[in-house]
C-alpha cells in the first residue's frame, strides 16, 4: 500500500519539478541587472535645438556608464505633447523608455492646451532636473536701449505699440515676455512665431525689436554686437555674459524665470531604476569635463533627486498655469 501511494506521487513530483524548471529562466531573467538591453531616450522636439543638443551630449555619457547602447528617438509635435505622451501611455514602465521632460509639456501645456493627451503629475515619475535656462531679454541695436529701465523708459513713451518675437504660443520666450508685461504694467505685443529660429531671424534684422530668448541660441549674436543684451532673466547672472545684470539686479525684484529641463520615465518604474538613472545622471554632472560641455550651452549643470524635480513639477505647473491664464494664451 505504502508502496503505491508513492508510486501514485511520483508523476505530480515530475509535474512540479517539470514547471519549477520551466520557471527559473523567467525568475532569472527578471533578476537580471538594469540595464540588459537598449534604452529609447525620447526627446519631444525635432532634431538640432537645445532640448535635442542636450539629449545627445547625454546619449554618449549614458552608453559609457551604463554599458548598453542608448538610442535618441525625436517624436516632436503639439508643443511636445506628442512625444511626452508617447512615453507616459504606449512605453512600458520598465525604465528602457527615458523621457527628455522639458517645462513646456510637463508644467506649461496643460493650461495651453484644452485637452491633454497624458497628465504628467500621475502617468510620468520624475527622475533629475537637468538643466535651468535662463533667458535674455535682449534688442536690436536700433532701439537704441543698454537698460532695462531705459527700454521701459522707451516702451511707455512709445505712441506705437512695441512686439516682441517668441518661439510660439505657451513657450519660454513667450511666457516670461507675459511675465515681464505684468510685473513692469508694459503693454509689449505678443508675436509667436513657429519656432525660436524664425522670431531671432526677424528680432535681428530688425523688423520686430524685442525677443526673450534661451540664452544658448542668442549667445552668438550677443557676442559679435547683433543683439543687445539687457538683462538675464535668472537668479543668478549667467558665466556666459558675466556683464549683464539680472532683471532683479536691473529693478525688477523678485523676477526670476528659467526654461527647465529633466528626466523622467513611465509612472509605475520600479523604485530601484529610478534611483540607478538618477545616480547616473547625477555622477555625469559630476564630470568636471561634462561640467565644461554643459555650460557651453548655456545652462549651468542641475542634478539633485527625484523628489526635487517632482517638486519643482507642481510649483511651475501652479506658477507658469497663471501666466498662462492671465495672458489668455490657447492653442487649440
């Protein structure tokens, strides 16, 4: 009897071992260190401007340090809604889809747009800030203004209406010019154009006088006397023209405006990815050599934690939400 009993067993040992052996490459694979396989970097703008430049000084870091090859994806459209959320809905949140977050989309877009295709506070988990444009609020030479005070000087004695040239409806440039329109009672006239290229085209021959613009596209143009440079639009004034005085320092206390930029994946990625990207991504800013790449393009080097960058997310989306409100500012 004893005898059959376990003769009766064996076949279900059998079944066990058969499906435990069936398992463990699965149990396996799941363990295996991230990153295993090529990570998608989405950036949500075209090739060749600063968000893109950004990604592929990155990109090189990225594949040195975490050993595996590191493809950048542009998907550009509807202000950056498109590629943000092609990332926050159709990528799994496995940590091999990295979004480049810019402020347009993640903070800016949702009170530009009337619907959003994805909510970055709940379908996206932060990761690091990565950069802190500041803007320059710069003039042809024609105007004929070195300050601030005297170009506001000039801009209330105007019988004409002064214009000034922005990338588009709800960008950087567009938003700190609303900004600047509140806080000095000016009455500047709001230009989008399709793109900061065009609006700094017009801004330098002369048919539109003002632009604020990111400070790395200008920089040339500043440089050779093409533009005249007023104030930086930043806490702090900016190594890349040292000369040029903040808008708090020119008497604007307490104005203070920056294009950011971060790093963030799929909500839902596993805690301990988020933490290795963000160790990466803070050990390349560390690199005293990165460090000399990043500044070239106009943005002092950000880093800090998840947290932070998260934070940073919910305040410009309450801030930046305003200006947009008060400038009556939509796109569809």
């Amino acid at each position: 009897m004893h005898h059959l009993s376990l003769t009766r067993l064996r076949p279900v040992w059998m079944a066990w071992l058969a499906l435990a052996a069936m398992a463990l490459p699965f149990q396996v694979r799941s363990q295996e260190a991230y990153p295993s396989k090529t990570i998608r970097f989405v950036v949500p703008y075209p090739p060749g401007g600063p968000t893109d430049l950004m990604a592929r000084l990155l990109q090189t870091e990225l594949q040195s340090r975490l050993g595996v090859t590191v493809l950048v994806d542009n998907k550009s459209g509807a202000g950056g809604n498109t590629g943000s959320a092609d990332v926050a809905k159709q990528a799994p949140a496995d940590g091999y889809t990295i979004l480049l977050a810019a402020s347009g989309p993640m903070a800016v877009n949702s009170t530009l747009y009337r619907s959003m295709p994805f909510n970055p506070l709940t379908d996206l988990a932060p990761v690091v800030q990565i950069s802190a444009f500041p803007l320059v609020l710069e003039v042809n030479p024609k105007l004929g203004v070195k300050t601030v005070k005297e170009f506001v000087n000039l801009i209330k004695g105007q019988k004409a209406q002064l214009s000034f040239a922005s990338a588009g409806n709800g960008t950087p440039q567009h938003l700190v010019g609303e900004l600047f329109n509140t806080q000095l009672d000016t009455n500047l006239a709001h230009i989008p154009y399709r793109g900061a290229g065009p609006a700094l085209n017009d801004v330098l021959g002369g048919s539109v006088g003002v632009m604020f613009d990111i400070l790395g596209s200008s920089l040339p143009y500043i440089q050779s006397g093409k533009l005249v440079p007023l104030a930086v639009t930043s806490a702090k004034r900016s190594p890349s023209i040292p000369n040029v005085p903040t808008m708090a320092e020119s008497g604007v206390p307490g104005f203070e405006f920056t294009a950011w930029h971060g790093i963030a994946v799929r909500a839902g990625t596993p805690q301990p990815i988020v933490d290795k990207l963000n160790s990466t991504f803070n050990a390349i800013f560390q690199d005293p050599e990165f460090h000399k790449k990043w500044d070239a393009i106009g943005t002092p080097v950000v880093g800090g934690t998840a947290a932070q960058f998260g934070e940073l997310i919910r305040k410009e989306t309450v801030r930046l939400g305003k200006v947009v409100k008060d400038s009556g500012a939509t796109v569809d």
